[in-house]
C-alpha cells in the first residue's frame, strides 16, 4: 500500500464499501456459528503458539476462537479501518479472558501498516474484505508479505456479492505474487482458497 515500493503512481482506488458498526454487532451473534464455526474452519490452519494476523476482524467473530487456538503463548493481530468495531472487539476480548492474546491495530483503505510483521505471520485471515478495498492488489500484497516460510493466506469471499469469476481474478492476482492455491476448508455460501509459498 503506501509504503510498499511496488504501488504504481497511476492505481487508483476502485469503488469500495465499508461495513457499517451496526452491522459488526449483528456478525458476531452467536447464531452465526450454526452455519460458520470459526472453530472449525480455523483449526485445520493454526498451531498452537503461532502469530495471527485477522485481516479485518471487525468485532472479532473469527477473531476470539483464533485467540483460543494459538492459546497463551500465540498472538492474533487484529486490523479494522474503524476504530469502533475494534473497542467492540477488545470488550469482548476481555470478557473471555482473552485480551493479553489479542492485539488491535487501526489501519486504513491506503495501508493495513503491518511492515512491523513482514515474514512473522504464521497464518493470514481475510474474511468477506478483498471486494471491500479500494486497492485490492496492494492490501493482497501487503498480506502476502507477512507470511513466513511456512505462512498461509486463507480468503473468503462471500457468493453474494462476489461472482466465481471475480473470485478467479483475486486467485489469479496472489498466485502472480507467487503462492501457490491450495485446498481450503468450506465457509457457508462462500468462495474460499488457501495459498503458501510454493
């Protein structure tokens, strides 16, 4: 993004969307988890101990069973664009006990300001966000980026508002970076892709 050397002068930024506070509430009510068990889905990807970067997180769904995944020794940094929907997720946080795994970062649609983190990250999440940023190609970067050598980037888009060809592009876009598609575990009407290095 806009510290990376490879933006272009002539990107601009496409039309994007920002999900509402409001909304945040509503993703993290607990009838959610009858069709998306972030638990689940998540296991298969992280180890104990590892670092967590929840691209995104809004108030934190996926945000707290990442937290209780990597367990006490582990960290899941959590990124947003808005400020309220991460005091919403630290309220959370503290209230399972899980405040001292969790760490909140505000960033922006220009940069997810992680270079802190370049080659660290054990896993990447980025749920239902890709069709919401104005530089998709840079943020992809940007997350690519932090991977260590064994890191991988899980990305779900949702059916609804992304088409599978649109989908296809963002695949094609990170295998470009050069990672390598993988199987990914299913998200509830949703286009899911895991990438590592090759």
């Amino acid at each position: 993004m806009t510290a990376n050397p490879e933006k272009s002068a002539a990107e601009t930024a496409r039309d994007h969307h920002t999900c509402p506070v409001w909304i945040g509430r509503l993703l993290v009510s607990p009838l959610r988890r009858l069709v998306e068990n972030p638990m689940e889905i998540l296991a298969p990807l992280v180890s104990p101990g590892g670092t967590v970067v929840d691209v995104g997180s809004a108030m934190g769904f996926h945000s707290l069973d990442l937290a209780r995944l990597v367990g006490p020794e582990g960290r899941v940094v959590c990124l947003d664009i808005q400020q309220k929907m991460l005091d919403g997720l630290n309220k959370r946080a503290r209230r399972k006990g899980l405040e001292a795994i969790i760490e909140t970062r505000l960033c922006s649609q220009e940069s997810l300001m992680i270079e802190d983190l370049v080659g660290a990250v054990d896993l990447v999440t980025v749920f239902n966000v890709v069709h919401e940023t104005a530089y998709p190609d840079r943020f992809l970067r940007e997350c690519a980026a932090t991977l260590n050598p064994n890191g991988r980037l899980f990305i779900a888009e949702p059916r609804g508002h992304v088409t599978a060809e649109e989908f296809a592009g963002t695949v094609s876009t990170i295998e470009a970076m050069g990672l390598v598609a993988r199987p990914a575990p299913p998200v509830w009407r949703s286009h899911t892709a895991v990438f590592t290095q090759p």
